[in-house]
C-alpha cells in the first residue's frame, strides 16, 4: 500500500484537486492538466458527474493516474473501486473507512489534522496521508512537528495551498506532495480556458521540477 501510494505520488509533487461541474469539462480540463505535466489528478465526489467523470477520464487519459477524493463513506469507497479509481482520499477518516480500506485494492490516502487522529489510522496500518485542511490546521509548521514524533509518516498537505506556499511543504522531509484546487481557477474553467489551465500546470511543473 505504502509503496503504491509512493509511486503514484513520485509520479507528480503536485496533484490538482478537481471539482468537476460540467460533465462535459472533465476530459479537456485533465488533459490541459496532464499536457503541462501533472500527471496524477483527484476528483473530488462533490458533484453528481464526479464518478461518470472518473470513468471517462480512465478511457481518455489512461497514462494519468486518477485518484477520487472527499470519500466519506465505505459506500462511496466502493463506488471509486468500481470506476477504476488509482488511488482514494478522504478529508477525515473514520474507523469504517480505515478498515474497508486495508481490504480495498485500491489505496487510501486518510485526511488526518492531528496527532490523535494519525495514530488512529497509524493502528491500522497506514503511513501516508492527507493533512487537511493544511493552512488552518498549523500549515508547515505542524506537519515539521508531526515529524518529531512519527517521523516515517509522509503527508500531502491540501486546503490553502497554492504556487506561493507548495514550496514551503515541500522542502520538509515528511511531505511527498501537496494538493490543492488552484490549478483549475474557476473562471478559468468556466471560460474553457483550457490552454490557461496548460499554462498554470506547466509553471508548476517547471517551478517544482516534475
Ligand atoms: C481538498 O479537498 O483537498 C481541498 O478542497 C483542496 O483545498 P483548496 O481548495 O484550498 O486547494
């Protein structure tokens, strides 16, 4: 599991969080995203389209690994399984959650904020998560001293992460990656403005050296 995640992770230090309004958006959207070198997406199951997205997505783009996130459920988590989903994020975690995910095929990154709660998820085996939401729960500075204790713990942090702050997680030795929605601005999206969005991704490619 611990590897998988790893691999996925390796793959692209920046994983645009999607939230996909028009059905219709999803595969352009992506592949603006992939083309300017992000290669690893989450979907987020915010919207009714989210999971026919997922499928279209894995038709379209089968070099891009595509994660489904804001998974709160077992129920929702077998929905992921079932549209091919590469990996699953969830924004907290729940005991439910924990044990259906030991037993998925497919990875879970647990949302964790706390030392508590990484402990819980920790019990059951996993040791990569999702900080979130990351700026409001301590930013960098926490995730330097979730270290302390659990240093073999590794983070994405999500939630207020942008081009100004990516840097800052990255260079701690627990983070393999941040997440966040600001590669798909929403007027960028609602424009079609998918060579912007080419652009966005392209610059953070450059600028973290995927
Ligand atoms: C998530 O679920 O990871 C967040 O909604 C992304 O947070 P952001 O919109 O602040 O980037």
């Amino acid at each position: 599991r611990t590897a998988e995640l790893d691999s996925i992770c390796l793959k692209a230090q920046i994983i645009p969080v999607i939230t996909i309004q028009r059905l219709e958006d999803a595969v352009p959207m992506c592949r603006a995203l992939v083309e300017g070198g992000l290669s690893v997406l989450e979907i987020t199951l915010r919207t009714e389209c989210a999971l026919e997205a997922v499928k279209r997505l894995r038709d379209a783009l089968p070099a891009a690994s595509i994660g489904v996130g804001t998974v709160l459920t077992p129920a929702q988590y077998r929905q992921a399984e079932q549209v091919g989903a590469d990996f699953v994020v969830t924004p907290g975690a729940t005991e439910a959650l924990y044990r259906h995910g030991v037993g998925s095929p497919v990875p879970m990154l647990p949302g964790v904020a706390t030392v508590s709660e990484l402990m819980t998820g920790w019990q059951y085996g996993y040791r990569r998560f999702k900080f979130f939401p990351a700026e409001s729960s301590g930013g960098a500075k926490a995730l330097k001293a979730f270290g302390a204790p659990i240093p073999e713990a590794r983070f994405c942090p999500t939630g207020g992460i942008s081009m100004d702050n990516a840097g800052e997680y990255l260079s701690l030795p627990n983070v393999m990656c941040v997440g966040g929605s600001w590669l798909t601005p929403k007027d960028m999206v609602e424009a079609e403005d998918w060579d912007g969005i080419r652009e966005l991704a392209r610059q953070a490619a450059q600028r973290f050296h995927l």
